[in-house]
C-alpha cells in the first residue's frame, strides 16, 4: 500500500465514513475500497450502513441512488462531473410524455437514470435483475427506460410482455461490434464470451452468457472453464483477476473504457473526504417517490 492510500484510509477512519466502488473504477480506488460491486450490490449496501458518510466512487447516478436509499446519510461523490451519458438520454418531460401514450404501461427505469427519471418511475431495475423485475410487473405492457439493449434482453427473455422501448443506449458499450465477437471467438475457441446486457442486440444473442459486471465475477467463479472473453468496460478486467488469479482473461475487440468512471482518482477521493464534497442533494420530494420505486425493486428480487 503506497502513501496516499494510507493517508486516505487514515482520514476515513477519522471521518468515520465507508468507501464504495463500482467495478469500473480504476485499481487504485478499487484497492482501498471497504466494498466494490455491480450497482445492485452498491445499492443494497448502501441501504444498511453504521456509517454516516458514504463516499461514492462511481458516477452521479450512482450516488443519488444510494442518497434515495440512505436520505439521513451525507452522499458524497468525489468528481463532481463524473455523469453517465445513458442516464442523461431521457428527460422527465419526455417520459411524462411517453406515459400520456401509453397510460396503463408500469414505467421501468433502469437505474442508470437521473432520481427525477426515478421518481416518475413504477419500479427500477438494474443489470442484475432486470428480467426478475419486468416479470413481476403485475401488467403487460412496460415502459423500459433508458437503455434499448437491456430492454431488448428483458423483451427476449419475456416475450409474453409487451415493452416500450426508448433509444438510449452507453456509448462505451456500443463500441463492441459483432466482428470483434466473432473474430475473438475465432482467436479463442475455448474461452466463455461473456457480455454486458448494455451491447448491442447481435452480440447479446451471439454470446455465451448476458450478465451484470458482479454476476460476470460469480459465473467465473463457478465455470469450469479457465479461458474467458469479456465484453464490458475495462476495469472489470482487473477485478475478475484480482479475485481469480489462475484464470485468463481477453478483451472483446479492443478495450473499451468509460472516460467518466476513471475520473476519480485517489487524490480526489482523499479531497472528497477531507472538505466533505460533493455532498449529493435531491428534493425530498423526489426522494419520497424515487424511493418507492427501488424499494419496489429491492421487494420484487
Ligand atoms: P452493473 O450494474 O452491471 O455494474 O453496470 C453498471 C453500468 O454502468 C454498466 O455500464
Ligand atoms: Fe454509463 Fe456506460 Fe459508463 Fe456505465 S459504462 S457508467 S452506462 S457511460
């Protein structure tokens, strides 16, 4: 551990705050986190911590999910601009709008969205459980917000329910094209390909297994394979071979990174704590309704 690690763990103590990361972040952050996981994880955790500080290395999202969950806590979000393009592809005013067409639609929000998506929203649903999710919905027809490719995969897997979708998508995950699926495949007959649910459509239906980025870590953990391409950001790389060193690991294609996940670096975590900042604020108004609808999902899984 270098110097400025300790130096933040040392203020953390001190704070009494947790640390949290999302598998994308770069190492050095991922090593001094108390915990780093997929954003289901993150969010159940958030939910049921001794500590009043949670100092969220992630993007915006991310934070304001844990803040829904945790309003008495401070939130705090190292690098203020660290934002998910897919979250800002919906407005409220074009949801409200969407909701006019389709009225007796349940509104799924994937929870890759802003808390005012959130609070306008029936139930949320992250990578993980997206599927389970819609499945409960107890109507057919559902909204599916924002990201098309995970909707997609929900409308694949549950074909008696009629989905909306709406046409945002990641742009790090839109890199990965059925070319670099195949030819890797190709490259590596003997690895399992597993993808994020955000690819595009071709690649979900190509690959071996559609996975959140912490059930990526569980299915490694049990294959009986040691070889395994993965399709998602970068940093997740690291962590599948931190916690399974004998395995081998291969990009789809060329790496992909999310820019706004590796804006946060140590320094800025050490920052975050020592001037308290960015301390995450959403109307409470928002809180009351975007809370309903994750702890409606967190109640459906
Ligand atoms: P996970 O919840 O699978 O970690 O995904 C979050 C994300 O932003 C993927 O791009
Ligand atoms: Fe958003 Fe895509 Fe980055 Fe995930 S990888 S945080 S969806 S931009």
């Amino acid at each position: 551990m270098d110097a400025l690690q300790e130096k933040v763990l040392k203020l953390k103590r001190k704070k009494r705050a947790i640390i949290l990361a999302h598998n994308y972040q770069i190492p050095q952050v991922q090593d001094i986190a108390d915990f780093t996981g997929d954003s289901l994880e993150l969010s159940k955790i958030s939910r049921n911590l001794k500590e009043e500080t949670i100092v969220f290395c992630g993007v915006k999202f991310m934070a304001e999910t844990a803040k829904i969950l945790s309003p008495r806590k401070k939130v705090l979000l190292p690098v203020l601009d660290a934002g998910c393009p897919l979250a800002d592809m919906i407005t409220p005013v074009d949801l409200i709008e969407l909701k006019k067409q389709y009225p007796k639609a349940w509104v799924v929000s994937y929870v890759n969205s802003s808390a005012e998506i959130k609070a306008l929203s029936d139930v949320c649903c992250t990578s993980a459980n997206a599927v389970t999710v819609v499945k409960n919905v107890p109507v057919k027809q559902v909204i599916f917000v924002p990201d098309k490719n995970l909707g997609w995969w929900v409308a694949k897997n549950l074909p008696d329910k009629e989905i909306i979708l709406w046409p945002g998508f990641c742009l790090v995950h839109e890199y990965f094209t059925i070319e670099d699926l195949l030819k890797t495949r190709k490259a590596y007959p003997q690895a399992q390909i597993l993808v994020h649910p955000e690819c595009r459509r071709e690649i979900l239906e190509a690959a071996d297994s559609v996975l959140s980025t912490a059930g990526m870590l569980k299915e490694v953990k049990s294959s009986g394979k040691s070889e395994f391409v993965i399709g998602t950001e970068e940093g997740m790389i690291y962590r599948l071979k931190q916690d399974n060193p004998q395995k081998i690991f291969y990009s789809l294609g060329s790496p992909k990174v999310c820019i706004n996940m590796k804006k946060t670096t140590l320094d800025d975590v050490y920052r975050s704590l020592e001037g308290e900042k960015y301390n995450i604020e959403i109307d409470p108004a928002i809180i009351e309704k975007a809370s309903l609808a994750l702890e409606r999902m967190v109640s459906y899984i």
